[in-house]
C-alpha cells in the first residue's frame, strides 16, 4: 500500500491506497467504485462504516432475507429514521433486534462487501460526499479489511480455481448429493445452501436468497463440492446472473479536495481494487 505524497498530491493507485490516503485524512466521504459488480465504500473520520455492493448482501438484504426483520418492521424503521442515524436504536426500542445483534451484522457487511469488490477489477472510482447508509456505531480500519480481504481470496483459491471463479460459477446438485441428501451429519445450513443450487444460481445469488453472507456461502459450497455433492458450472459471456449487478445510477457529486488545494482525481482504469494480506478473521454474516 503506498502512500499518498503530500508535497505534491497525486492520483492513488487504486482503491486501496486511496482508502489508505482518506484514512491518513480522517474524511467523512464515500467512494463510489464503478464496474462490476461495483459499489460504495462509505468513511466516517477515515474509517469505513459500511460496503454496500450488488455483489453481496447489504445490512437490510441480511436482516430482512433471513428473517429477523420483517418487510413491514423495516419499512417502518426507515420512515422514522430517513438519514439512518439511529437504526439500531429503532430496531431496539421496537423489540426486534438487539444493538448488540445489529452490529454484528453490520460488521459482517462491511467484511462481506469489501470481499465482493475484491473478486474483480474495478473500472473507476471517484470520492463523494458522505452519503447515508445504515450503519452501527462499530468502525474498520482501511488496512484490517483489505488484509482480511487478501485472507478470504487465499482461503478459497486453490488448484480447482480462484475464488473470483468460484463465485462467477453457476453450481448444481451431482447425482451423488441424493444418496447422502438425508445424512445426520449435515447442518440444516448446509443443507439450505445444497437445496438452493440448481445449476441456475451462483453463489451470490444463494447469498441473496438465504439472507447470508456471499463468503460464508461460498466456504459452504467449497465444502460440499469437496464432498461430490455440487459442482460448479462456468457461467457463459453475457448470461446475467438472477440479481442486479449494478447500483441505481446516482448523482455525479465533486471530488472533495485535498490537502495542499488539490484534488483526489478519479482512477484511471486497469489498476486493482483491494491488494489485501492475512489477518485474523472478522465476524461473518451466516
């Protein structure tokens, strides 16, 4: 990770020495990082306190597909609290989940999406204003989630394929997954994640329909292609996934300045997003 020069500003390489030069600033801002699946890495005193991508699911997509909050619950929380400076003492005080809970998914969302960014090439970014997001009170130095992105790409890359791979992969049920389909051994979470493969879904479209995590899903299958109950299928060019790939198009906003009267310019495309390294593990959203 390089740091930016402060005698002469210049463009960061890519997001992760920008996310280093925000933090070095302590900026309220949010990165708005265009490709696919694309995304907004969201900075409060040059912390991240959020990942939002359609590469994995958000706060909202964990507590609503999984169950804990109902549609009409958050509908509800959203309307009284619009800028989400308060959601986890709504969620509370309305008896649905905890602070404590919240936060741990929140966390969780945070790891997952800067995990999400990492699977792929970035196309441009440009620093915005800082938008709203939901949030908890919990922050994430720059430096721990790109080395605990580094550790989950290594965790799944192996001599089958890296983990961009697996999760570009379409994966089905083989014919050996009947056989050993009613097996005490396995989980009732294994079990759902073996239930949803039908050979249409990848993983982060099995993420988004059980409420999970797209890296906890993606160990999973790891796990059941070990066992010769999936395999993996490369998705054809062009062939969409089952859920949105992009963000809604959002107002262009200026780059915010930086110290020395300069600009942090937008990057210029064909560098990597996340150049990340081992570090202990962070909570996951299951």
């Amino acid at each position: 990770m390089t740091e930016l020069n402060t005698r002469q500003p210049t463009a960061p390489r890519n997001v992760s020495s920008l996310l280093a030069s925000l933090g070095e600033q302590k900026r309220n801002c949010t990165v708005l990082v265009t490709g696919t699946p694309g995304g907004a890495i969201h900075l409060r005193a040059g912390l991240v306190v959020a990942v939002e991508t359609p590469g994995a699911p958000t706060v909202e997509g964990l507590l609503l597909r999984s169950g804990r909050v109902t549609e009409e619950a958050w509908a509800a929380v959203c309307a009284a609290d619009p800028h989400h400076d308060r959601t986890a003492a709504e969620l509370a005080g309305r008896g649905l989940i905890g602070a404590g809970e919240f936060e741990v998914v929140c966390t969780a969302a945070v790891f997952d999406g800067a995990f999400a960014l990492s699977l792929t090439t970035p196309e441009s970014w440009e620093v915005s204003e800082a938008m709203p997001v939901v949030r908890s009170g919990r922050t994430v130095h720059p430096e721990r989630l790109i080395r605990e992105s580094s550790n989950r790409l290594a965790v799944l890359s192996d001599e089958r394929g890296s983990a961009g791979e697996r999760a570009r992969s379409r994966v089905r049920r083989t014919p050996a997954a009947e056989a050993v389909e009613a097996t005490p051994r396995r989980s009732a979470r294994l079990q759902a994640v073996l239930d949803a493969a039908d050979g249409r879904r990848t993983s982060r479209d099995i993420a988004f329909t059980l409420g999970r995590g797209l890296y906890p899903v993606l160990l999973d299958l790891k796990r059941l292609e070990d066992e010769g109950t999936i395999e993996r299928e490369t998705r054809a060019p062009g062939r969409p996934s089952t859920a949105p790939r992009s963000l809604p198009p959002r107002e262009t906003l200026p780059d915010l300045a930086a110290p020395g009267g300069g600009a942090l310019p937008r990057r210029v495309p064909g560098t990597n997003s996340l150049q990340p390294s081992e570090s202990p593990g962070p909570p996951t959203a299951r």
